[in-house]
C-alpha cells in the first residue's frame, strides 16, 4: 500500500472540480462575439412580437440560451462550458440558416425586423455566431492552465486586440440598427388626425410603415408628396432622427416642412433593404406606397390625382423608376395604379453598369442588386428614358444624371436640372401637381 504524507492507507479521491481555463483573448474575444450575436436578434423581438408571437418566442428563447451560455463561459471558464457554449452559438447559428438561407420557416421571414435599418444585420449576427464556435472549440481544446510566459501573454492581447475591438464595434452597431425597429410609433390602419403612422402594405407579411405629415387635417384634400430615403438600397429607414436617419445620408426635415407650409401632405415611408430582401423588392414597396395613397385617399384627405415623388441618393433612383418604369401594377389595392406626376431626384444614380466604378462603389452595388446584367439594367432609370415621362427635377448630379435627363428630353419630356434649395424643389412640385 502507498505511503502518503506519512500514513499508510491514505487515500485521496481526485477532484470532481473541471479544470479552468485561461480567461485570454481568444476566449474573452468568442464570448463577446456570442453576446453580439445573441442579442441582435433578441433586440428585433419586440418588433418581431407584434407580427407573430411565435416566430418572437423562438428567438428570444434561443437569444436567452445564448447569452446564458456566454456569461457560464466568462464566468466558469471550463471545458464543459466552452462546449456549451459552442452548442449555443451553432444552435443559433443553425437557426439562421433555417430560416434565412434556407427559407423553411415560410410564415414569413422572421429577420426582416433586424434588417430595417442596416439589411444585412442577420448576416452580422450570424458570422458573430461562427466566430464563437470557432473560438469556444479552439479553447476547449487546448491544456487547462496553460499559462505562457508574461510577453506571450501580452503579444497575444496585441495581436487579437484589433479583432477584439472589431467585434465588440460590430455586436453594438448590429443591436443598435436591429433595435431601432421596435422603437417608435406603432403603426396604425387609419391615420386619426395631425402627423401619423400607418402600415401601407404587408409584402411577405411584413408589415411597412409611412408617416404622413400635414400642417392640418380640415379642409379639401391636398396634393401629397412620397419621399424615399437614401442608403444605397442597403441602409436607413423613414425616420428624422436615430441611426436610420443618419445611415440615409440626406433628410428630409427642411423640404418636408418647406412642403406642409405650401399645403401639401408629405408621406415617408420604409422599404426592404438589401441584401435581406432582394431587388425589386424596394421598388415594389415604392410602387405600393403610392396605390395605399390612392387607395386610401378619403382616410388620408389627399388628392390621389395629385401624388409626386421625391428621393435622396436610391432613394431618388427609386423615384425616377416610378417616374419611367411602367407596368402592370400586383400586390395590394388592387385596380390602383402607382403612376406619379412629377418626380423630384437629388444626387440619385440612374445607371447602374459595374464598367469604371472604383471598387468601394463597385462593392455597394454588388450588395444591394448583386451582379446578374438583367438586375443591373432593371434597376438602372436610363434604361427607361422614354416618353411620356412627368416632369422631372434632377439636381445635385447622380451618375449618368445627365445622360438620363438628355435621353428625357429628346423623348419629348420636360426636365429641369442643376442645383437647387429647398425652395426651389418645393416650388417645382407645387407648379408640377398644379
């Protein structure tokens, strides 16, 4: 029998406590990137919640599930915990896939209220996920205790830093972009008086949001005004203030009240963003903006013969595109039309050709129409140009703007161009509605 400490028949049962493991960068960087991508889809829930209840249970318990399971790692960091860590970030990683890739829960598509304002904030949460499957199995595998030397160490928090760092910027931007679609005003059927929001249509069962500003709710109906943000067809949303307004890039506050003081009606609506719902879906959701306004012209007290529209960079594009690209009108309100009387453009590309970009803007066209010819073409005004276009205002250039106006011109239609205030916007659309 063996001696120990002296004493014959001593015996020391080994220790049922699991081996810990070093709390060092590559652990510390997966559990922050499992929290990111937990709680990005758990900040859309609320949104999520008011168009299925389901849908919004499921995600949030799997957010619950994933957020529990980073904070055991952070906190017990073991091996048992690392796996069930991994487990948690590929269950919801596995989610993903079901449903956006995949497309197999067919209800609807439960990402869409964390792709409102930045369309490709699935993806975000997603790759997040992948990083702390990867980093949680990396962990666990190696030595408990391994404790390097003190410049291994601090080599090691240099050199993963920077991904730290990226990381945690892209787990916060993501929550904060998916979250903005369950703040603000719930969107009503009927607007009851004054500023409003209503839903103007439900593609795929996604309920889209308008706000429809006027200066008072007595009296004839008045001339309306669409307005459609800019964002590259991938960022922002309708609304004046938040990170939707400043992804958009131009507002449009001054010129919405330049409008409401002259007696019109501005609407602002949201639209799918890419690359969450692919083109034409934002021109889809434009085209039925305009039918809801027609649709619904009593509710709203606007003149549905006189609707224009106006955009800010794509935004403008998509305006233009109403302006030429006519066709037979589905979806919603049917027996209505989405033909406008005039058009108003700032700074909005109107071709879309890949040939002579600089790979930054090469980069943003690939993501919001990807790079099939036919896309490009369908979602380019200049392949429209043609007559009987309404009166157009394009200002502040946009690629081939130019071009496009020329083409409008020979075709017989009537097109002002070249900087304009406020003002001088707001009045061509007062002498276009007439």
């Amino acid at each position: 029998m063996k001696v120990v400490g002296g004493q014959r028949g001593a015996y020391r049962p080994p220790s049922t406590v699991p081996p810990a493991l070093r709390r060092g960068p590559l652990l510390v960087t997966a559990v922050f990137a499992a929290f990111g991508g937990a709680v990005i889809p758990a900040a859309a829930v609320p949104a999520l919640w008011r168009i299925w209840q389901l849908y919004a249970m499921l995600f949030g318990a799997v957010a619950a599930v994933g957020i529990a399971a980073a904070a055991a790692v952070l906190g017990w960091p073991t091996r048992k915990t690392a796996h069930f860590g991994a487990l948690a970030a590929s269950g919801a990683l596995a989610l993903w896939v079901v449903s956006r890739p995949l497309g197999l829960l067919t209800r609807f598509d439960p990402w869409q209220p964390a792709d409102t304002v930045v369309g490709f904030a699935d993806w975000v949460a997603a790759g997040l996920q992948g990083i702390a499957v990867c980093g949680f199995l990396f962990v666990a595998r190696r030595r408990a205790h391994p404790w390097p030397s003190a410049p291994r160490r601090v080599l090691a928090w240099i050199v993963l830093f920077p991904v730290l760092v990226a990381v945690l910027a892209t787990g916060v931007a993501g929550t904060v972009a998916a979250g903005d679609s369950s703040t603000g005003t719930t969107a009503s059927t009927l607007l009851d008086g004054g500023p409003g929001t209503v839903e103007y249509c439900r593609p795929d069962g996604i309920p889209l949001a308008m706000d429809v500003y006027r200066r008072r709710t007595g009296g004839p109906p008045v001339p309306v005004v669409l307005f459609l943000h800019g964002g590259g067809l991938v960022f922002g949303n309708r609304k004046p203030t938040g990170p939707g307004a400043l992804l958009a890039g131009s507002r449009s506050g001054t010129l919405r009240d330049e409008l409401t003081a002259r007696g019109f009606a501005v609407a602002v609506i949201d639209f799918r963003l890419a690359p969450a719902a692919p083109w034409p879906a934002p021109l889809a959701d434009a085209r039925c903006a305009v039918r809801f306004l027609k649709a619904n012209a009593a509710a709203l007290a606007v003149d549905p013969t006189r609707i224009a529209v106006w955009g800010t960079g794509t935004g403008g594009t998509l305006a233009s595109l109403l302006g030429v690209a006519r066709g037979r009108d589905t979806g919603q309100y049917p027996g209505q039309d989405s033909t406008v009387r005039a058009v108003a453009a700032r700074s909005a590309p109107a071709d879309f050709d890949l040939a002579g970009l600089d790979p930054p803007a090469r980069a943003s066209i690939l993501v919001a129409l990807g790079r099939s010819p036919s896309t490009l073409r369908a979602a380019s005004p200049l392949t429209y140009a043609g007559p009987g276009a309404p009166p157009f205002l394009l200002y502040d250039g946009g690629r081939k703007s130019a071009e496009f106006a020329a083409r409008l011109r020979a075709a017989g239609g009537a097109v002002t161009e070249g900087p304009a205030d406020d003002r001088a916007v707001a009045e061509f659309l007062a002498a276009a509605v007439g």
